[in-house]
C-alpha cells in the first residue's frame, strides 16, 4: 500500500501551528537517518532516509510523524508531509476502506525497505533561523487509548550566510623612544650686488625672511618640542669669478645667521651654516626642464665635471653663449637662495587622551605608537579607531606599519577597495601576509587567501594554522546545508 508519491511529497498549505508542550513521544530517530535541511533562493527541502523496520510498536498503536519547521520567536512555523508508522493490528486497522483515505503514507512498524522522504516549502526569511521538530500523534485501535501529542526536537538552524571569521587585530609598532622631527625649506633673500650685509627690507626680503622665522616659531611655540638645530646653507650663482662667489655665499650665509640669531634665546651652539659657491645641480636641474635647443650638450658638459670648479662657468658661457644669456637673466637669479633645516625633538606621550589632543591639533608629534594606543582605546570596528589609523597613515604614507594598520581597519569596516590598496604598501612580513589573506578569504578568494596564510604560518605567524584551517573549512563547504548530527 506504499504509495510512490512518498518518494517525493509535494507541500500542501497548512496553517501556523500553535506551541505545543513537549510530553514522552516515541524515539523517532530510531528510523529517521541522513536527516538534513536545505535551502534555495525559492524553497526550503527536508529530507532523510526512513527505514519502518527499525521501529517497534505495540500492536494497536498507531504514530503519526510531522517535521514541523519553526521560527525562533514561535510566530511562524510550517508542517510538511506526515508519515505514519504502525503496529500490525492499527496498520491493518487503517488499510480498511472506511479508513484508508486518512493514511496516505502509512508503514507497518518492523516491515518494509528503506524509504527516502523529500519535501519542500516555500522559503521565507524567518526559516535563516529556525528549529527543526518532529511532532508526533500517538493514536490506538481495539479499545487502545489515544496518548498526548509530543514534540521530539531534531536541531536548530542557522542559514544566515557565515562570513570568513576574520582576525582585524592590528600591529602594534614599536615606540620611538626620542622622536626627532624636522622642517625644511627654501628662501629666496636678496642681496644689493657683491654685498653680504642683509637688509631685511630689501626687495621681497620681509616675505623671504618670514619663511625662516614661520617656520621656527612652528617648533618654538610648540610646548612639547625643542629645537636641537638650525641649519642654513647658502647658495651663490655661478657667473663671476669662483672666489668671489666663495665669499658671497659664505658671507651671505653668516649675516643670514645672525639675523636670526637675533630673533632668538637660543643658545649659540644651535646655528649651523654651510655654503655652496656655484649651484651647479639646480642650474643642472633647471636646463634638464626647459626647452633650449642645447639643453643636452649643456647636460653633458655639466655632467662631464673635467672643468675645474674656478674655471667652469668661464668655460661655459663660452661654449654656449646664446643660451647663457637667457640662463642669466631668467635662472641663475633662482640660483641665489637659502636652503634652512630646523631639527627638534618632540616629547614621548603616554596618556591617551593627551594623544587624543594632540591627533586634533598637532598629529605630526606622534609616532605610530602612540597612534596605536589611541585606536585601542576606541575599539576595533568604531568610526574613531578609523579615523586614528586613516591620520597615521596620512603623517606616515610610506610606512608599511602604518599602511598595515590602515588596511586593516579599512578592512574592518568592509572598504575591501581601499584595504587592498593600502595592504599593497604593507611590506612583506608575516602580519602583511596575513592582512592580505584575510581581505582575500572575506572577498571568497579562498585559493589566494590560503596561499598567503601559508606564507605568513611560514613566516611565524602564529594566528596562520587557524587562518588556513578556517579556509579550507570555507571553500569546501555546501552553503545552505544542515546536517543533523544526532541523524546520522
């Protein structure tokens, strides 16, 4: 009396079905195998193996078998196709014509073959979490009692889709000890002809000389640094005779000095100077960018250095006197200037929030530590633990630390795009290696992400055997599917 359509059962619409109380209920999982539970875009199956001769029943009872899905909260729930199992008298009892129309599947408890059911249902959003049961309806014949209906639990069910569980746990670098900073520039300082007093009211001189002292007041006014040095180094055009330019670049340098020094209380041993007679590498660097018809042989002769220094630029205005008259009016003025160099030191912070400060008003004093201390404090995943390493890397753009650290957070908050891009300027250590795996298996690269596990593992990282035994477990996995443990 099996019918075929028990191979494949076809889901009617039945209504919610109210919480039921769990009571003693037959132990079904004596004839229910490979129980497993599959979702598609469009419907949820349930199938498993059932084999009847498995079971032992009493000869008048009768058990009818429902798996029944069920949403967390209890609000929603769906019923599939029943089974019945029954034994010899009620399984007899039930074939009869008056009652054969209300047992469609019906199995004689401890006869038959092995059976596979498969039914399905539509999908809804509330089956991603949901509970699998199977409720069961004892009933009896000749005078047997009917017993209270049961709920035998087969398992929970998470179909939520499962991220690669990754670690954004950040490097953190090492502290600096005394952080030496510097500010460097150029100033263009005029000079009347063949002199070396300076005027600081001569031509754009205020302006010129405003660039030093700007740049000074920058670290003076700064309660957290002090100035180590201030180094100025001049710079003298190559026209005229080489001693003389000796002279001025020097002089020039000097009364440049003590201008400065004038402006200050720092002690004396702070001033540095040096001098270069004839900018030969910016005339160099300025032919090398314009259009003159001899820029090369001019180049060459530059390059070719077999000249001596006294007599090269004689040489030169004569080996190329069309373009030496434009290089004098129009470049060798910009060959006049002041290279400065201000070195400081800048205090070790500690407090974290002292560096809070400091990220808002002067980030520049911080090393990537204290950098690093400052995201902790805001947690993995905050818009401030971002915002701290997106500063860092903008202080430190060349840092493989730093870009590190960046590209982990950017990966954190699933900016995939800017993660690789900084995770390219990582370096090739061990924690890069691991950064970049993880960015790999987040994005389903798990072939790439294993690789670079592999190297990081080989490299020392001791979080890569997890790394590259979650990958594995991820790109062989069958999405969707749940298995029950306990119906194996």
């Amino acid at each position: 009396m099996m019918k075929n359509c028990f191979r494949r059962m076809i889901l009617s619409a039945l209504p919610a079905l109210c919480a039921l109380a769990v009571s003693a209920a037959p132990n079904v999982s004596q004839g229910i195998k490979s129980l497993t539970v599959t979702p598609s875009a469009e419907r949820v199956g349930v199938e498993f193996s059932f084999d009847p001769s498995e079971w032992s029943l009493p000869l008048n009872k009768l058990v009818k078998i429902t798996p029944v899905l069920r949403s967390k909260t209890g609000t929603d729930s769906v019923a599939f196709p029943s089974i019945e199992v029954a034994g010899k008298n009620s399984y007899y009892y039930a074939l009869r014509d008056d009652a054969a129309d209300g047992h469609k599947n019906l199995f004689r408890a401890g006869k038959g073959a092995p059976e596979q059911y498969i039914a399905s249902a539509p999908f809804e959003k509330w089956m991603e979490l949901s509970e699998l049961d199977f409720l069961t309806e004892t009933s009896g014949c000749c005078g047997e009692k009917n017993e209270p209906d049961g709920i035998v639990p087969a398992g929970e069910i998470d179909l939520e889709p499962k991220p690669f569980p990754a670690n954004f746990s950040c490097t953190p670098p090492p502290a600096s000890g005394v952080k030496q900073r510097q500010i460097s520039g150029r100033a263009y300082v005029n000079f009347p002809v063949n002199r070396t007093e300076i005027y600081p009211d001569y031509m754009v001189n205020p302006v010129e000389l405003r660039k030093i002292i700007s740049s000074i007041d920058t670290v003076r006014n700064d309660p957290d640094a002090t100035v180590r040095s201030i180094t100025l180094t001049g710079y003298a055009s190559p026209e005229g005779p080489y001693a003389n330019n000796v002279r001025l670049a020097a002089g020039r340098t000097e009364s440049l000095k003590n201008y400065v020094a004038r402006q200050y209380s720092f002690p004396a041993s702070v001033y540095h100077t040096n001098s270069v007679p004839e900018d030969w590498a910016g005339l160099r660097d300025s032919i090398a960018v314009s259009f003159l018809e001899d820029r090369y042989e001019m180049l060459e002769f530059i390059d070719n250095g077999n000249v001596p220094i006294e007599k090269r630029n004689d040489v030169f205005r004569a080996k190329f006197p069309k373009s030496y008259a434009y290089l004098l009016k129009n470049i060798y003025p910009w060959l006049r200037h002041t290279d400065y160099l201000i070195e400081y030191d800048v205090k070790q912070y500690t407090d974290v929030e002292e560096i809070k400060r400091v990220i808002r008003t002067n980030p520049r004093n911080l090393d990537l530590n204290e950098f690093y201390l400052a995201a902790n404090s805001y947690g993995v995943g905050t818009p401030g633990y971002d915002e701290v390493f997106t500063v860092a890397v903008g202080i430190y753009p060349d840092d493989p630390v730093a870009n590190l650290n960046a590209g982990i957070s950017a990966m954190s908050r699933g900016d995939y795009s800017r993660a690789g891009s900084l995770l390219s300027k990582a370096g090739d250590g061990a924690e890069a290696d691991f950064a970049r795996g993880t960015l790999l298996a987040l994005q389903e690269d798990w072939s790439a992400a294993k690789s670079f596990f592999e190297s990081a593992r080989a490299k020392g990282d001791p979080r890569a055997d997890k790394a590259v035994a979650d990958v594995e477990t991820a790109a062989n996995r069958t999405p969707g599917v749940v298995i029950f443990e306990d119906f194996r």
